[in-house]
C-alpha cells in the first residue's frame, strides 16, 4: 500500500508536475475573477 501511494518516493503510474510560464492566480486580491475564466 506505502509503494502506490508514493509515501517513499514518485508512485508507480505517476506523473511530473505541470509547469505553466507566466502563471498568474484565476482570483485577485480585490476578488475579481480574471477575464476569461469567469463561472457561466
């Protein structure tokens, strides 16, 4: 169970993290939603 959780290391059928360039949080701090990623 500890070897498909990964508690000692990468899980077997994982995968690396995402990097985004540029990455900007979806909420500002005056809690306006950013362009384009408004709820519908």
């Amino acid at each position: 169970m500890k070897d498909d959780l990964g508690l000692a290391g990468p899980a077997p059928g994982s995968r690396e993290l995402g990097k985004v360039s540029n990455a900007r949080p979806l909420i500002g701090h005056d809690g306006k939603v950013r362009a384009g990623f408004e709820p519908k």
